[in-house]
C-alpha cells in the first residue's frame, strides 16, 4: 500500500503434555533430523530464548526510536508530497513485516506438517496475532497515506486488495488454530491454510508490475538502485531494521509465554494424575 509517485515509497487451547510429547515423539529423536529438532527441548529453547532476547528487544527500541526520530524530523520532505510523505516509515516497515511475517507463519507450517516440529505449531499460534496487527497498521497507515494523495480513503487497487486478503488470511488462521477441542487438529488446519494462502504473497509484491495500480512500484529492490534520496533512505532502513527486531522479540516472548504454560499445564494433570 502507498500513495502515487514520490521520492521513495490468546486464547491457546488445551493440549497434550508438551514436556513428555518432546521427549518421546520418535519425530524428534535424534535419528529423524538432530538439527532440525535440536531445539525442541523446552528447557533449552527457555534457555536459549532468555539470553537472545535482550539482544533483541534492545536494538528494536534503539533503531526504531531512532530511525523514526529521524524521519520524522531530521530527514527531508518530498518535493511533491510534503510532510505527508514520512508516513512511510511507519507504512513500509509495516508492509514488509505483513508479508515477511505471513511467510515465517508458512515456515512454520512445512515444518509442522513434514517434520512435525513441535515447536512449530506454537511458533505459528504466536506469529499469528503479531503479523495480523503488523498488518492493520500497514492497511490504516495506506489509508492515512492515500487520502490526501488519492482523495479516498480506500480504493479497490490490486496492492491494497491483495494486502485486505492477506489480512483476512490472518484472521482465519487465529481462528482455525483455536477452533478445536483437541488442539493438534487446530494446529493442522491452521498449517494448511498458511500454506495455501502463499500464492497471495507474490501476488503482494508483483501487483503493481502486474496491474495498473495506483500504488507506487517498489521504492527498494535487490536488483536496482533505491528510488528514493539517501537522506530518506537511511531513516527507512533504520525503521525496517528495528520494526523487524521488534517483531522478533515480540514472538520470541510470546513463544516463551506459551512454552511456560505448556509446562505448568503438564505439571499440573501429572499432579492431578497422581493423586
């Protein structure tokens, strides 16, 4: 999403004892795949997880902070657009992570349903909400953009229909995951459609070489030069740099969370079990 021509464009379901089911699952013996599972273990995921983190959160806030302080008022203004312009770096690191989060969802799901990672399906369920918020932000910064440009608020433009779709594909796997008595079917559903719903990916990317769009061609590619003046392109990339840091820190915490309460829920029915 974006405006004509610039300088530069839970609720987690019950399941089995995750604690026994990693260390039995013949799907993560060391036989069948040591590094894909290498870190299925809780303990060593928590652990691990614990000392990336920081290393995370910190330069995401750090980048951020910085990069929008410098859009916002350091960097100059579009000569055809004015200030309203800088929305971009909130609007392109939004955009990015929308697609790029939809593909990790994806990720997640070869790896359920081929390998049957365990750490897998949950890291799908934590993705989910992130990538839909990522999203929303990125169709409501489009909106903001595209008003005083377009002179509409929305317009049925291939960029922005395509992104409206892949956040209803959002929508749909937090429900289906959750839609389930026995979360392991959830699971499987939720991979199923994250899979399909990778074909909207490229149709994200190429739709303004593809269609007549009013949306702008992409500002930054790998195989030309940036479209856009470097004293604007910096403070972007610094924007795409720490919202991309954030959101990993965002579902590595998230993923911690519902690993934790896996556990406490196995130590709970084995206690339960036991009387």
């Amino acid at each position: 999403m974006g405006a004509p021509q610039t300088l530069g464009p839970s609720k987690r379901g019950p399941g089995p004892v995750w604690c026994a089911a990693v260390s039995t699952s013949p799907a993560i013996s060391p036989a069948n795949g040591r590094s894909l599972h290498r870190f299925a273990n809780p303990g060593r995921f928590l652990r691990l997880s614990a000392r990336v983190l920081p290393f995370l959160a910190v330069p995401a806030l750090l980048l951020t902070l910085g990069g929008l302080a410098w859009g916002l008022f350091v960097a100059p203004a579009d000569y055809q657009q004015g200030d309203a312009m800088r929305i971009i770096y909130i609007h392109v690191p939004a955009a990015w992570l929308a697609s790029g989060g939809y593909l990790g969802l994806a990720i997640c799901a070869l790896l359920s349903l081929v390998w049957r990672h365990p750490l897998a399906d949950l890291a799908a369920v934590e993705i989910g909400p992130v990538g839909a918020a990522f999203t929303a932000l990125c169709l409501a910064t489009g909106s903001l953009w595209g008003k005083p440009m377009w002179g509409a608020w929305w317009v049925w433009d291939a960029r922005l229909t395509s992104v409206l779709v892949l956040f209803f594909l959002y929508l749909g796997h937090i429900a289906l995951v959750r839609a389930f008595d026995e979360p392991e079917r959830g699971y499987r559903a939720g991979a199923i459609l994250a899979l399909v719903g990778v074909v909207n990916l490229p149709i994200i990317k190429f739709s303004v070489d593809w269609w007549n769009t009013l949306h702008q061609p992409s500002t930054i590619t790998v195989t030309g030069a940036p479209s856009m003046h470097v004293d604007m392109l910096w403070p972007l990339l610094a924007c795409i740099l720490g919202f991309s840091l954030g959101f990993a820190a965002v579902v590595t915490a998230r993923l911690r969370a519902a690993v934790m309460e896996r556990r406490i829920r196995g130590l709970l029915l084995a206690q339960a079990q036991g009387v």
